[in-house]
C-alpha cells in the first residue's frame, strides 16, 4: 500500500463540539477517576480513541434511512431489507438480528457446544467471544502465528492462523471435542492484523476434512478484505464484494458485530449458509434473549441504518481513506521512533508499552501508565490491551502476564481529522521524549472479574 495521505472523501455537515481542558483540570479529572480513563465522562476528553466501536459518524444516507424505520413488533418492513442486504453480501440462506456482537455470541456459541470437554479453536478470541465460549462450558484457544508477538517484525498477515498449532490442537484433542473454529477478521487482539485468503483457505479445509464448523468473528471483515486486496497476490482486481463472498464461501457461519464494518452505533448479526437446523435452534433461543426473530434487540430504525451502512462499508473510497488515517498516525509515530506493532492494522495503531517503558514490570501496568500519560498530555483517551485487562489466574490469584503490553490508538470511522491526528501524535512523542519519568499503578480497588473497567488505581511514586 502507497502513502498517499488523501483527504477526507466527505465533508462535514453536522458538527458535535469537543473541549479541551487544562493539565491542571485533567490531573484532578484522571485522579478523581482512579487512574482509569474508563470511569472518565466523555465530556472531560478532547480526542477519544478508547474503540472503534459504535463510535463512528454515519452518512447522510443512513441518517434519511432511520426515518423509513418500521417498528412493528413482528415482520418489520426494515428487518426484511436488512436481510436481503445481509444474504447479497453473504450468500448465506439464513439471518439473524442481535442488539451487537457480544448478543450473537449468546445467542450461536453455546448451540454448538453439545457436550463436556468441547473447546473452540480461534486465531484469537476477543474478550467477549472467549467469556461466551467459557460460559458455555468450553475452552477457547488461541492458535495466532507467532509473528504476531514480534511487534517490531513486518509482516502482511500477522493475524493467521498457525496451521500447525491448530491440527495438533484437533488430532490432541480429538475433532468431536472441537466446537468451532472461530476466525477473527481482523485479529482485533493482536493488533487489527489482517488474515490472508490463503491462510482462510487452508483453515477451511481444516474444518472441512474433520467436519468441523468454521465461524467467521467478522466485526472488521471489511477491513480485512481490503487488506487482501492491496497485500495477497491475485486480488488487487478483484472487487470488495467478490473478495469478501469469496471469504463467506470458505466458512459456515458469520457472527458480527455491526458496530464496526456495519457503520453503525449499535447492532448485531449473525448469518448461516444452511445449517436449517442450527437456524432454528439459535432463533429458538433468540427469543428470550435478544428479541422476536424479526428484530433481535434492534428498532427498525437501527435495521435500516444497518442495512445501508454495511453496503457504505464496501466502498473503496472510504476504505482507502480509513487505511490512510491509521496509517498516518502510526507513520508519524514510527518516524520518531515510537515503538509500535508493525504494520499497522486495520482500525487502531497499537503502541509497544513493554517496549516504551521497559522499567515499569508487567504486575504494574506499563500500558496503563503510557495511557494514562496520553490523556494527562493532551486529553486524548486510549485503552490498554496487556496485563491490567488481562486480569489474574483463577487458582493462584497471580497478576497474568501479558504477551504483548499496548495501547490501542483506535480511530472511530469518519470522525476525527488529520489535525486530530496530530495532536494524538504530538503528545505521545512528547511522553516518549520523557518517558523514563513514567512510574507503575498498583490497585486501590479491584473488582474480581473483568476489572479493567471499573478498577481504581495509584501511581507507584519513588
Ligand atoms: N468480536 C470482536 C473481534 C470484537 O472486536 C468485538 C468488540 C466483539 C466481538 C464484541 O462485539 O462489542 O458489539 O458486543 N470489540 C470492541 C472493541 C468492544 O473495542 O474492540 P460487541
């Protein structure tokens, strides 16, 4: 992919304002939130880069499509054009609404697990996947190359599968104890790393030769095919929409979370290609858990948008210009010297914090300091993704240890400019300069299940 740095192919019709506060009004915010810019109000933060997730601006074609809503409980005009849109992109005979991802995930995963033992095979499974799989009674576990924990190591498809890992993992484990195998596009986890054409075809026939089911995790399947696009030989002629079936083809299942590549604030899917079976059984449950089969947790409205959002989704303008902005902040950082996973990926610039403030051990958050740091700079708000999300060992209460200690610089879609990107980068070079000032946190609260949410946390100060 060339640098061209494009601008924006829009421009704004509707703003929302943001304000900038003060070092002195941030440093009383941040500690008033416990050094946790999760318990932050958005209103105290000037550029928030904490997800991609519902965050993004949609266009004016979905905002005139919210007015065509039809909110009848039952057979809602809206749900029916939201499903014609789904199976075109899909080729998938069966569709399912669900309020956003982590609703799919109830609604599918525990369908296929049919007994004790069962484990799910991904890539690797983001957080809300791997707590469904577990509630369910199964194991998750992650078969990612290796690279991928290599951040300084270029490579075009960091989020693959090992396809060793992954036959040991069934031939160990015997293939009826495999439940699925779930394919993350992109590997949310490991950076926004793509998944190449090849790799999914090799995992597919995986699945196929021990019948087993190949689920695509697609929150960004639009990014990843753009990837495939501009890296995997053979695709640069290909349009998004052939590449993207080609990739539905390979598997059996589509579970998404529309918050990202649906251009939406909220929503859900999921998609079958003709398992009837498992469609009545998930629909079966749908019902008390999402909503009536024909709006699952969504409004008409909420349908509609969706259903012109993932067409939006598609178009290689817009990608082009979503690929640029990540990859304009993480050439800035690169140029001076920022430590950060290469290449950069599709929806975020992830900054290397083991490798940005090697003094801070992993039981004290580096990642955590190194965000905590951004938004005392310049009122940006990032996220960690290493040992304070992590969390402890069930039996021994041990802090984890994290491969990889990042800060995810996630940038919603259509939202923020090349100036705010600046401003992102500016302040964390300036942290970089002096980052040998930056100390550790310990906990002054710790909620005993995912407690990077609403824990309350200290500086370690010499
Ligand atoms: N799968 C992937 C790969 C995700 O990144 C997410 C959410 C989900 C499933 C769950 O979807 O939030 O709609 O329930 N990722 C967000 C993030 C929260 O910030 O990366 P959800």
């Amino acid at each position: 992919m060339q640098n061209t740095y494009k601008a924006e192919p829009y421009r704004i019709k509707m703003i929302e304002p943001i304000r900038e506060t003060t070092r002195t009004e941030r440093e009383t915010l941040l500690a008033n939130a416990g050094y946790n810019p999760f318990s932050l109000r958005s209103e105290d933060v000037y550029i928030d880069l904490l997800t991609d997730s519902g965050t993004g601006a949609m266009s004016q074609a979905q905002w005139a499509a919210l007015m065509m809503g039809d909110e009848a409980y039952a057979g809602s005009r809206s749900f029916y054009r939201l499903e014609r849109v789904v199976k075109a992109i899909t080729g998938y005979a069966y569709f399912i609404p669900a309020h956003q991802g982590r609703g799919a995930e109830q609604v599918l995963l525990p369908r296929l697990v049919h007994k004790d033992g069962m484990v799910f095979l991904s890539n690797m499974h983001f957080d809300t996947t791997r707590a469904h799989v577990e509630l369910a009674g199964a194991r998750a576990i992650d078969c990612v190359v290796d690279i991928c924990f290599e951040t300084a190591k270029e490579a075009p498809f960091k989020g693959n599968f090992d396809l060793t890992k992954v036959t040991h993992q069934i031939e160990e484990k015997g293939p009826d104890k495999i439940a699925g195998i779930i394919m993350t596009l992109t590997n949310n986890s490991a950076g926004g790393q793509p998944v190449s054409m090849e790799n999914l075809r090799a995992v597919s026939a995986l699945g196929r030769h021990y019948d087993i089911p190949l689920i695509i995790d697609g929150a960004r399947y639009a990014e990843n095919a753009y990837f495939v696009k501009c890296r995997e030989k053979g695709y640069a002629d290909r349009t998004m929409r052939e590449i993207v079936r080609e990739a539905f083809d390979l598997a059996d299942i589509f579970l998404m979370s529309a918050k990202k590549d649906g251009l939406c604030n909220i929503g859900g899917l999921i998609a079958i290609k003709e398992d009837r079976k498992l469609f009545d059984t998930c629909r079966t449950h749908l019902v008390p858990l999402e909503g009536f089969p024909t709006y699952g947790g969504l409004t008409g409205r909420d349908m509609e948008a969706l259903a012109v959002g993932l067409e939006e989704a598609l178009e290689e303008d817009y990608l082009a210009h979503r690929f640029d902005q990540v990859r304009y902040l993480g050439d800035r950082l690169i140029a001076a010297g920022v430590p950060i996973q290469r290449p950069v990926g599709g929806h975020a610039v992830f900054v290397d914090c083991r490798a940005f403030a090697p003094h801070i051990p992993y039981d004290q958050f580096p990642g955590q300091s190194v965000v905590n740091a951004l938004y005392l700079e310049a009122g940006v708000r990032a996220v960690e993704i290493g040992s304070f999300l992590l969390g402890r060992d069930p039996d021994t209460g041990e802090n984890l240890q994290s491969p990889l200690e990042f800060m995810r610089l996630t940038i919603p879609r259509r939202t923020y400019t090349y100036r705010h990107l600046d401003v992102v980068a500016d302040a964390i070079i300036a942290i970089h300069a002096k980052r040998t000032e930056l100390v550790g946190l310990t906990f002054e609260y710790e909620p005993p299940v995912l407690r990077h949410f609403t824990a309350r946390l200290r500086p370690i100060t010499p």
